[in-house]
C-alpha cells in the first residue's frame, strides 16, 4: 500500500514551486541552517533524509568504488562528438544511481561534472578536467554530457550536474589568493560563453564556484551568479561553493574579516550551499543570522534552489521516478565498457603521419615496445577505479601472434649507497619495504627503477616487490602500488652535488638521510651534510636498452607523456610545455637506431615537439584514456580503428610564445587560435586519417541576412580514400571589418561524419546572425555589425577548404559619448599596464599599482565644445595626474587632472579639471601617471 502523503510538498500532482514553497514553509530556523551545507541533515519530522551534494565525476563515477572510467575531459575533447557525450552522461547518470540507491545519505546525486573552464594556456595544471581553448566546441560538448547525466524525462532528473568552476579559473599558482582581469568584452565573448549553452540548452541544474578571484572579488562572491547565471540564463537549480572557498574569503584571500560575514555575503551572492567545514560553517550561519547579517528569507532563497533540484530527483517521488531503480547491473556492464572504448578509439589524434602508419602486421618480426608510458594505464584524481586496465602494452600485445615484442621502459635501473657508511641501500620485506642502509655489498642492494619526470620528480620502484619508494611517518618504504595522492610523496627529488654525490628530497622539499638506526628518514634539520648523501651507481642504463631492442627491431614505438600526479595537476602548474628532458633524449636516440619510429604522447595536456615533429615519421596523441587506453592504441596502430580525433587546444611551438599565465585577456594577448598569428606546431582541430577526404559545392541559402536572419551553409564531403573513415567538418566565421579587434577566425559549428571509399555526404550546418555578434561596450550589449562576413569550411582552423562572403544588414555602432554621463573605466576599447579591480562603491575600477598606464576610448563624438575632465577615483600613494590626450596615448595633450592622495585604495572622490576646448571625434587616450584606481570618467 502507498505510504499516506501528510504534507503537499510530497504531493507529485502539484506544481514544482507549490511543493517547494510548502517544504521550506515547514522548517524552523535552525533546521534551515543544518540543511545549508554540503551534508544535509535529516528531518525526521517533515520524511526528509539526508543528503550529500557533491559526487566527482568528471570521466566517470569518482571515490566511491569500481565504475567505468572514460578518457580524461581534455582526451573527450578531442573527440568533437556531442552524441558520444550525450552516451557517457548517461552511462555516468546510471552508475551514479546505483551507488545512490547503496547508500542515500553518502552517495548523493548532485554529479560534479563537468568542468568547463576555458583552457586559453595549456600550462594549467588542471587542462585535463576541461574541454579545451574554444568555448563554443566546449559548450557544445559539455551541454550533451549534461543532457546525458540528466536524463529524458521531462520532469525528473536522474543526476543533477554542476559545472565547475565560476569563473576565470585558469592558473593554480595562487589560485585562492590571486584575482584575474577579465574585461567585459572577454568575459561575455569567451570566459562565459562556454557556461551559457549548459544552461540555456541543457537545463544545468548546478554550479560551482571557483577559488580565485575575479575583478578583485571572490568567486563565492561574484554577483553574476545571480545577475548572470540565474538571472539572464534562467538557471532554477543550485549553487554550491567549492571545497573551503567560503571560508577561505578570510583565510585565503583576507578579503573579509570573520567567518560570519564570509557566509552571510556568499548566501547573498548566489551561493545556496555551502562545501567547507561543516561545524565552522554551521556555526558561522547562526552567528550572521544571530548579528544581522542574514535574513531567514535568504536561507529560504537558497533552500527553495537546493530542494527544487532534490525534488526532480525523485526523492519524494518513489513511485513516479523512472530512475528510481537502476539495475546494480549497470554499474561497470559491458556496455559502458563498449562507450568507453568507443570514446578512447574517436579521442585518438593522429598528429603526423608520413607513410609509417597504419602497422602491418603480418609483415613485422619483431617490435619494440618502448617509454615510461607503455606498460601503464594511469587514472588521475577524479578517476574513478576502473575494474580493468589495458595498458598499450598489453593492447599491442593481444594484436599480435608471430611477431616478437621486446618492452622496455627506458629507464635507468640503479643502487643507492650511503656516502656517510658506504653501505647500500635494501629494503625490508617483511617490514612494509622499509629502505634501509645496512648492505655490505651489492648483492643485497636493493634496485630501483629510477623514472625522472623532470622538474626535480623523480619516481623509485624497487624491482624486488614492484612497490614505488613513499615517504609515511618520516619514513621511506618501497610500498605504494602506484605514484599518487593530493600530496604525492612518491616523487622526490634527486640533485646532483660535488664529487658524483646525490642528495634527495621528500614531495615537500625536506632532504633524506641515514638515522642512526641506518633506516632512510625524511630529516627535520640539515646538520651532518654527509649523512643527507648518496651515491648512485647506475645497473642498468634505460636508454641504451631502449636503443638496443629498437635496433634490432622492425618498428620502434615510444610511448612518453605524463603522471596525472606529477608536474602538472591541481595546485600545480606546468614550469614548461616540453617533455621531460629523458623521454626527449629517448626519442632522439631510438630515432638514431631505428628510422621506423612512432612516438606516441599519452599525455593530460599539449606539448611542444619540435624535433619529434621534424625527424619521426609518426606521431600519436591520446589522453590518458581510460580502461580501454591499451585495446583503443593498438586498433589505431594497427589500422583496425582509422583515427579522427581533432585538437582541441592549440599545440605550440614552444612556451615562448605564450604571454604570462596570468593573462587573462585573450584578445590583446593574441590566445588560443581565435587571435594567435605566429606559426604553431599543430593548430587547433588539427588531426589525421588514413584515409583523404574532399570538399566540394560549397553552397548558402542567401547572400544576405539580417540579424534576426539565419543562414544555412552546406558542402559536399567525400572520402577519396580506401579506408572507412571519420571526417571532422568545421564551420569557422570571421568580422572582414569592424569597430573592434576581432578574431581571426571563431568556430561556430562542427560534425562528425563517417564515410565509406567513395561516399559522399552533403553536410548543412545552420548559422544565425547572432553567433556573429560581439560585445559592444559602448552600450553593454551584443551587437551584430554591418558589413560583410567571411564564412569557411575546414578541417582544421588553419586548412579551410572553401569559403563565401556574405553580407549581414546589421547595426552600425554610433560614436561613443562620454559627457552624458559618467562612464565606467573598465568599458575600455583598449588599454596597457592596468588591471581590473573591486571598487567598494559597486562595480569595478582599474587601477595601475606598478606604473604608468593607459585606456583608450574610441570613436568619442563631442557635439559641443568639451572644456572639463571629471574622474571618479582613490589613490593611496603619492599624487599623481592623468592626461588627457587625443590621437593617441603620445597625441594632442589637451589637459591634465591631477590626482591628490585620497589616504586609501577604496577611499573614493570625484576630481575635475579643465582641459584646452575641443570638439568632433575623436580616439581619447587618458594616461595614468603614478598609481591609481579610477572608477569612472566624464568629459564635457
């Protein structure tokens, strides 16, 4: 019999809002409070249970035990396949309701998933959990896997998915204390545009925010996640902060003075709960309710948006909820196994190929297997764990029958000794592998395959027990099954000294030594040097093996890339883009034995491959790709898979031809493919085939459109090769001319097809005037020009095959006017040396902290004679003066506003000045001289 329904909340016949209304009704102050952090509590009284926001999964379901694994986002990507993301949502929906229905209370629904910031610097630590450089391919994408972890139903929701994370979250140097500069062109055309689709069109039910700061504010305390997020594109779910970032606005950022009010101003912000210490957090609400920093009907605000979602989840709802028991079957079934090896074969790219793949291979007798990546598949932090794992060695291996594979993983195999005893270094079985210095000789050494990753990590395995050298306790034992961990203390690293000594250092800098036990210890101080030595002697060197077995092999296949977990992760940023120097002298030197090699990058993130590029004759890009990695490698190698899989992300040449990570600016700092002009080593959509594909009959509806008009543009594809094959067809538009500095090219559609030898396939893709509009700061909206459009087809953002001009009948931007009113600093059309600030007056200010600085205004009509400078600003140093130039930031000084020291960066004053009298239009130029904030300008 179905349980009596006492309140209207768990009524599945009324209205959403009506249900939700009813709920929140119904709870006291204090139960408000224990229901606003992560864990919410239970309720007995009202039948609501206890809940848990927030279950990782980024490529899979994290943390909570086996679940299928699929290649990392940045690997995804690659696939520009929103059908196969649309598969793998659901596949991760499904496996989530399984855990959820083991235990409610700790397995929640609300899926942290995915991660959509833009990837503008491939140095990001955390490029692996994105979607790469372009916001429209991201929003593509990530709208699908939405869509896919949501669910069909049109009113219940199998997971909710939280995009992460709010905004400009692109460096992990400092991330809790720093604060990007975005302006407002920059932020509406990229940094949000890839947010907005997932809203809009994939109904996203959840958002995190982020730990920086942007424009001097928080992200806890953004007020776009209101004005923007909920406002503008409708959101009716829930935003949760991320892990300690509310509290962190006090003891990361010092933005603000005590917990309470770091609560109170999130709640307020957009933030409807809270993922931090939950008893601080618990407490600090009760203290902001208590002083009067927060209302009660702030707390129903963010109640009404988290139970909103819980409600669609069907908590209340058993017996309508078509999710509502998911066979436990689905957890790791075959057929999730079968998407994930689909995803990691469409991720693959094949960078370069000059006639050395496909392998044949009937005509090999013998291939090396070679690379620190060839007999590992790893996972990375927000990997699930995978019931299998095919390592490439093992794919390639499983491929073959008669041909004889050799491996070796090209690195040196070593013994340690003592400088301070002479003894060597063995390890203690029956002790957890505890490294000790007691051997008198070599024979009772322990070796070790020393893995250096570069940047000062190196890896210790001890062949003996195939354990990785961790540091526990202050201790060292050879007892970790694999390199990993927030805190990886599985690298160390291994400097060289005077006289061929070695000194070692744990994962966070402290130097290794001899107790006087002998047992190898992390030591607390550096007073006997010679006790903190070794000497390394060298078994066996890991290139010359490689070398040899490449040398007498048909094909050599060099696997490189990196660890998830090291020099390149959350809380670290790349120092380079270059392999580690070692897997860089392994390429060269197996290329010098055997001319017949392909190298093959399994890797988080792009690289720089100048040589490899130059002298291999293959090259092979994955992510590091899940369970499947080995089987989905080996089908490709051995033309069993013809690869498809496009870049994402621009590769470069080299790191110098990137701008300071901090540089957020995308459009003055020439990023991604939208702006860069120089030569790279591989662009962006950038991938191979074994096959050849033609274009022809490019054709559009119209010549003409206006801007509420769409056009259709198709072309005709045909694969002129002789194997089946994928085709990644790219649709790119550019402004021919405009008020602003526009990109060189944007993507705004794409599609993967696949053709057999000789098919043909018209492809359409539709394209409205909107998608061509930019932000016009002059009037703080988008703007579709007038003028003529330039729209391509390629396959790659720098192959185009064929393009048309089209005309757009669209706005024509007036002249700016600056002596109406006063006009906000940061609606700049151009600038140098100034950076964008929190004003505490609302809103924001620029401000240039390290010297002389300007911003221009462009295209300023002045009707009347102008005569006088008004500016809203603070100064907390010294005096200085802002100039009033015209032409250009050296042209015509027609007058000087001079800048009195106000006692404080937020102490704000309006300062006016007269200039020489000046009329018609004009480019205005105010130069800042010495530091400043300025908020606003008025000239008349």
């Amino acid at each position: 019999m179905e349980n009596k329904k006492l309140y209207p909340f768990q009524n599945a016949d009324l209205p959403l809002n009506e249900r939700v209304e009813d709920l929140v009704s119904r709870l006291t102050l204090e139960e408000k409070i224990q229901l606003m952090c992560q864990y919410q509590a239970d309720i007995p009284r009202l039948g609501i249970n206890k809940y848990k926001h927030g279950t990782e999964g980024a490529h899979g379901v994290a943390w909570l035990g086996e679940a299928t694994v699929f290649p990392q986002n940045i690997g995804l990507s690659c696939t520009w396949n929103p059908d196969l993301m649309h598969k793998i949502g659901a596949a991760i929906g499904d496996e989530a309701r399984v855990y959820y229905q083991k235990d409610p209370a700790l397995n929640g629904l609300t899926i942290w998933a995915p991660t959509v910031d833009m990837e503008r610097d491939p140095r990001w630590g955390r490029t692996e959990e994105a979607y790469g450089e372009d916001p429209y391919l991201t929003g593509r994408l990530s709208t699908e896997l939405v869509k896919g972890m949501q669910g069909d139903d049109s009113f219940y929701l199998k997971t909710a998915a939280t995009l992460k994370h709010f905004l400009g979250n692109n460096n992990e140097i400092h991330r809790g204390e720093c604060s990007a500069s975005i302006d407002p062109r920059n932020m509406r055309e990229y940094y949000l545009k890839a947010f907005e689709p997932a809203f809009r069109e994939g109904g996203a039910q959840s958002m995190m925010s982020a730990y920086n700061s942007v424009n001097g504010t928080p992200c806890n305390l953004n007020l776009d996640m209101n004005r923007i997020v909920k406002g503008e594109w409708g959101m009716d779910g829930f935003v949760v902060s991320d892990a300690g970032d509310v509290l962190g606005t006090v003891d990361d950022h010092r933005y603000l003075a005590s917990y309470a009010e770091a609560v109170a101003r999130s709640v307020k912000s957009g933030i409807d709960s809270i993922t931090d210490d939950q008893d601080i957090s618990l407490r600090a609400l009760r203290d902001a309710i208590e002083q009067g920093m927060l209302a009660q009907s702030d707390l129903d605000r963010a109640l009404k948006n988290t139970f909103r979602v819980r409600i669609r989840l069907g908590e209340f709802d058993a017996e309508r909820n078509p999710y509502a028991s998911v066979p436990e079957s689905r957890l790791c079934s075959a057929e999730h196994a079968e998407i994930s090896l689909q995803a990691a074969r469409e991720s693959i790219v094949l960078l370069k190929n000059d006639g050395a793949l496909p392998l044949q291979k009937e005509k090999l007798g013998k291939i090396s297997v070679l690379g620190p990546l060839a007999s590992v598949a790893y996972t990375d932090w927000y990997s699930g764990t995978p019931a299998y794992r095919i390592t490439p060695l093992q794919g390639i291996g499983q491929k073959l029958d008669s041909c004889e594979v050799s491996y070796h993983d090209g690195a040196d195999r070593i013994r340690l000794r003592s400088a301070a005893t002479g003894l060597y270094v063995g390890i203690d079985k029956a002790n957890n592998g505890l490294l000790h210095a007691t051997g008198t000789d070599a024979s009772v050494a322990e070796t070790f395959v020393r893995m250096d990753w570069g940047w000062g990590s190196t890896t210790l395995k001890a062949l003996s027990n195939d354990r990785f050298v961790t540091e526990s306790d202050l201790t060292l034992s050879a007892s970790a099954l694999e390199t990993r961990g927030w805190f990886v203390k599985e690298a160390f690293g291994m400097e060289n000294g005077a006289d061929g000594m070695v000194s070692i250092k744990s994962w966070d800098g402290r130097l290794v030594g001899i107790d006087t036990e002998a047992k190898l210890m992390v030591c607390s101080d550096e007073a006997n040097e010679a006790r903190h030595q070794f000497v390394v002697e060298v078994v066996e060197d890991g290139i010359e093996q490689a070398v040899a077995a490449a040398a007498s092999s048909d094909t050599a296949i060099v696997f490189v890339g990196n660890c998830p977990f090291i020099n390149g992760k959350e809380c670290v940023d790349r120092q380079d883009i270059v392999l580690p120097p070692d897997q860089e002298k392994l390429i060269r030197e197996v290329a010098k034995a055997n001319s017949n090699i392909i190298v093959v990058i399994i890797g988080s993130y792009p690289y720089a491959l100048e040589w490899a590029s130059e002298h291999v004759p293959g090259i092979i890009y994955s992510s590091h790709a899940g369970q499947e990695l080995g089987n989905a490698m080996a089908d490709v190698i051995f033309g069993e898979y013809n690869p498809a899989g496009r870049l994402s992300m621009t590769w470069y040449r080299s790191a110098d031809q990137l701008p300071d990570l901090m540089d957020y600016d995308i459009i003055k700092g020439n990023r991604t493919y939208q702006y860069f002009e120089d030569e790279v080593q591989y662009p962006f959509g950038h991938g191979l085939s074994y096959t050849s594909f033609s274009y022809s009959d490019l054709r559009i509806n119209r010549e003409r459109i206006d801007t509420a008009g769409k056009l259709t543009v198709s072309i005709q594809i045909k694969n002129t090769g002789r194997t089946a094959g994928d085709e990644v067809v790219q649709l790119y538009v550019r402004s021919n001319r405009s008020r602003v500095k526009r990109p060189i090219k944007t993507l705004k559609g794409f599609t993967r097809i696949h053709l057999k030898p000789d098919q043909s396939k018209i492809v359409s893709f539709e394209l409205p005037a909107a998608e061509l509009a930019f932000w016009d700061v002059t009037r703080e909206k988008y703007c579709v020009e007038d003028g003529l459009y330039t729209i391509m087809i390629g396959s790659t953002s720098t192959r185009i095959e064929d393009q048309v001009i089209v005309k757009v009948d669209g706005e024509v931007v007036p002249p700016r006017k600056l002596n109406q009113q006063p006009v906000s600093a940061i609606l700049y059309d151009d600038y140098d040396n100034v950076v964008i600030d929190e004003c505490t007056e609302g809103g924001n200010c620029i401000h240039n902290g390290d010297g002389d600085g300007w911003i221009a205004f462009y295209d300023v009509e002045f009707g009347n004679e102008a005569s006088r400078i008004e500016a809203r600003l603070a100064n907390a140093g010294k005096k200085a003066s802002i100039e009033l130039r015209l032409g250009s930031k050296d042209g015509q000084l027609v007058g000087t506003c001079v800048v009195p020291s106000t006692g404080g960066a937020q102490a704000w004053t309006t300062v006016t000045a007269s200039t020489a009298a000046f009329t018609g239009r004009h480019d205005v130029y105010l130069v800042m001289k010495g530091a400043m904030q300025l908020k606003s300008i008025r000239i008349d």
